[in-house]
C-alpha cells in the first residue's frame, strides 16, 4: 500500500535540474540498496530483492517517461508474482545520448524515486527494476552484448519521435539522416534503430529466437512504424536480415500515457526530503497511468496484475490518445506560450482557454477517430482534470518542443480529413497557426517564447522574411514540403482558414483571438 506524504513543496521550480547531479549530492548519503533499508516507512520500496532481480528486458531510452511508466508497471508485476525467485524482468536501461542518467544511476545501484503528485498530496517510490544503465555512446559493444544476451526476451524503446529517424512524408526510414549515415559507416552503432537492428543481427546470426520489440513512444501504429524503420534499416546492407526481421520479429504496437514533466531542483530537494537520503534521478509523474499493449506471443512480465490492457487492436486508445491529449498539448503549448503562460495547468486554469480545448478535442478530434463505445466525451473531461492537476508543473516548453516533427499525426492529420469531410476545423487551424506564430517568431500582439525545434532555423528565416505580413509568412511556411506534404497546402479552406488565423493571432492576441473563436456556432462540443 502506497502511503501519502506531503511532501515539504509542490511549488515547483522551473529551473530543469543540471544534468540530473546537484552540488547537494557530495554532501548527503546517497540512495542505493546499502541506504535502501532504513528509508521512512512513509516510502514505498520495491517488494522484492533487488540485488538478486535478473534482467529480462533491454530498453532503448532511459528517459524520465521510461522511468515513471514502464519500470513502475514492471515493478508492479513482479510484486504481484511473489513466486519467481530469484525474480525476473529486470530492466537494462540505455541511455542513448547523454551519460547523465546513467552517472546518477550507477552509483545508486539503479534506485530511484518517483514522486507521485496529485491535487491532494505526494507519495513517494523507490523503483528497483533498473538493474543496469549502458550509455550507448559510450560502450556500443557492451549494448550488443546485452542485446544478444538470450535472457532478453522483450526489447523495449522511449526515443521519442524524432529518434525512429523517419521521413514525415513516408512515414519510413530517412535514409539520409544524419544519425543513421554516422551508424552505417560506424564500427557500432548508437543510434535507436542502429542498436536495434545489430542486435536483432547477432541473434539471428546465432539462430536464436528474437525478443520481441515494442514501441512506447507516442507515434500512429508505433509497433508497424518500427518495424517497417527496422526492416528498412537492414536493407541497407543485408536483404536476408530485412526478410527475416519482417517474418519472424513481433513488433506490438502500444499505447502509453502518464503526464511526466521534467525533473525540477524542487523535485531533487523533496525526494531528498521524502527519502532522507539523495537520489540524483527522482522523477515527479501524475498519479494517472495507462498502457495499453497489443497481444503477442513470448514470456513478458505479469503487467495486467499492474494495471495493463492486452487488446487485439490498439489503435482505438492510440488515435484518441494521440488526437485529444497530444494534439491538444501541442494547442496549448503553443497558444499559451503567445499567452506568456509558462504550464499547461494555467492554461486550462482559464475559462476561455478551457472551453477551447474542450471544444478542439470534442468538436475537431472526436468525428476523426474511429466508431466505438469508448465514452470520448468522458475522456475529454478526464483530460481536463488530469491538467488542471496543481500538482504537476508540465512546462509549455517541454510539451511543444520538436512541433515541426509532431504536427502531422496530432494535428495535420485530423485537419484534413475534417475539411475533406465538409467539417469544422477551426480550433485545429489556431493550434497550427500558433505553432508557426511560435517556431517563426512572427508573435505580433503575442508573447515570445523560445522554441525547440529541428526547423527552427528555417522557420526564423522565413519569418524574417515576411514581418509582419501573415499571408506571405503563411505561404512561405507551406510550402515545407517536409513538414505539410502536398495535398494539404492545395486545399483552399486549409490555406485561407490558417492564413486568417496566423493574421488574427498577431494582430489580437491568443487569448481574443480564441474567444472570438468560441463565440463562432458550436459543432458537436458536449
Ligand atoms: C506530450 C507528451 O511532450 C509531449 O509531446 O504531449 O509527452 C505527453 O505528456 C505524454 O504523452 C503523456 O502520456
């Protein structure tokens, strides 16, 4: 039983904390599993020995999301099957771009806290399931080494959606990106779908049975994106290792979701409060977590006794995951960064802004997802409240960083096909609108904020380019290829309704801009 602890702040910082190490952890004990046993009662330990968990899953991404979902589920299932001794499932977590976490893993033998914040209060957990942390970089051939450990029956990636290298248009490998020329003519790879595809290359070299391979990152159809990236990957140089990656590896698509901001100095110091000891890698979440996974054959971990679904067919949870929260997260970072807001809870703390996004997911999202009994309007609501959650200070910069890479499946997707369909899609045409406000920085009457983005030096440009005139920066952003494609810039209401909405931001502001929005007839918004 987990047990409540008010923690000595919810006020979160902003400040993101310095490469996961402060200056505090010198003079403290450190959490590991010497520390592990004099914790306060009030934490939640792992219920099972830690030293002796052996590993059965090798992760690609050992990002804050990983830590708060999939390694509390794991933890969670080997709880609910006391019986495997000595337990499986460890996890060996690789960090594929910086060795920060696992500097601050290693010397805490892989504890680490999550830092459950909801409205009321926080709790505190101590997860053990992260038996190793490989920086890929680093030690390429000690990463293989565990991949074609046969122990690894589950192989499992958080890279985000940039790190699957794809070609937005096509949706397959971009060939030509940088981190994928770098792994072809490397001795080791150290890219996602590198590791990935060497290692599915040993095994099968070695004829053993592969692990199975399952996204868990937020992209459509994520289990066939990957797959169709792996096989194409391998084709590169070896069309015998591309059939057999095509017939014989599973790749389960899946649905994840648990709202985890980045880490804060706020949340080092109330782990550091909670535990009585330092923890270099807490991780702060929403009490909120859902998985829901496609069946596939092989051994895996008891993670239903944890609260996952087993589905034939995830592409329901997936579209309305991706369409109502993703895609409004992307309105809201956004819209109110141009509102000088700095968290999603202000945003929807805002009765304009509220009923906005209501609108947008009820409205714009809803008629595009596929038929069903799943009460959408009751997930909209749910979504609101999970936001609104005061707990949790989800920064706007971190929710809309990488947009140019996200559009297509959270927003573009769904504006076409409501045009085509004669529908309404003018709480999707803002959000779009926004983001070029933003990535531009042509904010006329708006607040300018950084964003992170790939284009963003492209965007600046054409932005330079056009002042203040919204038709010329409109056009020119459109035709970007790369992020809009081909059809969508040749309907007439998609150009006219952004160009008009890129004109009213600038010249109104987010926050009129969007009430005379709402003031506009009401399609389907319950
Ligand atoms: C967010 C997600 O940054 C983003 O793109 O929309 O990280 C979101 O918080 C998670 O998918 C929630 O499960």
């Amino acid at each position: 039983m987990s047990q409540v602890v008010h923690l000595s702040s919810l006020k979160i910082s902003s400040l993101e904390a310095p490469a996961g190490i402060s200056s505090r952890a010198d003079a403290s004990p450190r959490l590991s599993l010497a520390t592990l046993r004099g914790l306060p009662r009030t934490v939640r330990r792992p219920g099972f020995d830690v030293a002796a968990l052996r590993p059965g899953i090798l992760h690609l991404g050992c990002g804050a999301f990983h830590r708060a979902h999939q390694a509390v589920f794991t933890q969670r299932a080997i709880e609910a099957k006391p019986g495997a001794i000595p337990p499986a499932w460890g996890i060996i977590s690789a960090s594929l771009q910086r060795p920060t976490m696992r500097d601050a893993l290693q010397p805490q033998d892989g504890l680490y806290t999550v830092l459950e914040r909801g409205p009321h209060g926080a709790c505190a957990t101590v997860v053990g399931t992260i038996s190793e942390v490989v920086f890929a970089q680093e030690n390429p051939a000690a990463l293989l080494a565990r991949f074609t450990d046969p122990a690894i029956r589950l192989v499992t990636l958080t890279v985000t959606s940039s790190g699957y290298c794809l070609d937005p248009a096509t949706e397959r490998l971009a060939v030509h990106h940088p981190d994928i020329q770098k792994d072809l003519h490397a001795s080791l790879p150290s890219s996602a779908l590198g590791v990935l595809v060497a290692g599915l290359a040993e095994v099968h070299k070695a004829g053993r049975r592969p692990p199975v391979v399952m996204s868990c990152d937020n992209l459509p159809g994520n289990g066939r994106i990957l797959r169709q990236a792996a096989i194409d990957y391998a084709a590169l140089f070896d069309d015998e290792l591309a059939g057999w990656i095509a017939s014989s590896v599973q790749f389960p698509c899946s649905m994840v979701d648990r709202i985890t901001p980045a880490t804060t100095e706020a949340d080092l110091g109330d782990a550091a409060a909670a535990l009585g000891v330092f923890d270099a890698a807490p991780v702060c979440a929403e009490p909120f977590r859902q998985w829901v996974i496609e069946d596939f054959a092989g051994p895996r971990p008891a993670w239903e006794a944890a609260g996952a679904e087993f589905v034939p067919d995830v592409a329901l949870w997936e579209a309305s995951k991706l369409g109502l929260l993703n895609g409004t997260h992307m309105a809201i970072a956004y819209l109110g960064s141009l509102a000088g807001m700095q968290t999603v809870a202000e945003f929807v703390e805002d009765p304009v802004f509220a009923a906005y996004a209501l609108r947008f997911m009820l409205a714009e999202q809803r008629p595009t997802l596929p038929p069903s009994r799943h009460d959408i309007g009751a997930y909209a609501h749910q979504l609101l409240r999970r936001w609104r959650n005061p707990g949790i200070a989800h920064q706007l910069s971190r929710v809309g960083r990488n947009g140019s890479e996200k559009l297509q499946a959270r927003l573009l997707a769904s504006v076409q096909e409501n045009l085509e369909a004669g529908r309404s899609a003018s709480c999707t045409l803002l959000a779009v609108a926004a983001w070029i406000c933003c990535a531009s920085g042509c904010v006329g009457h708006g607040h300018a904020a950084e964003t992170q983005d790939p284009l963003i030096g492209r965007m600046q440009a054409l932005g330079a380019a056009a002042g203040d005139d919204a038709g010329r920066l409109t056009a020119s952003v459109l035709a970007m290829e790369d992020v809009f494609g081909r059809d969508l810039p040749r309907l007439e209401a998609f150009r006219v309704g952004l160009t008009q909405a890129v004109g009213d931001l600038q010249h109104m502001g987010p926050h009129a801009t969007v009430k005379a929005l709402l003031a506009s007839p009401k399609q389907g918004c319950r």
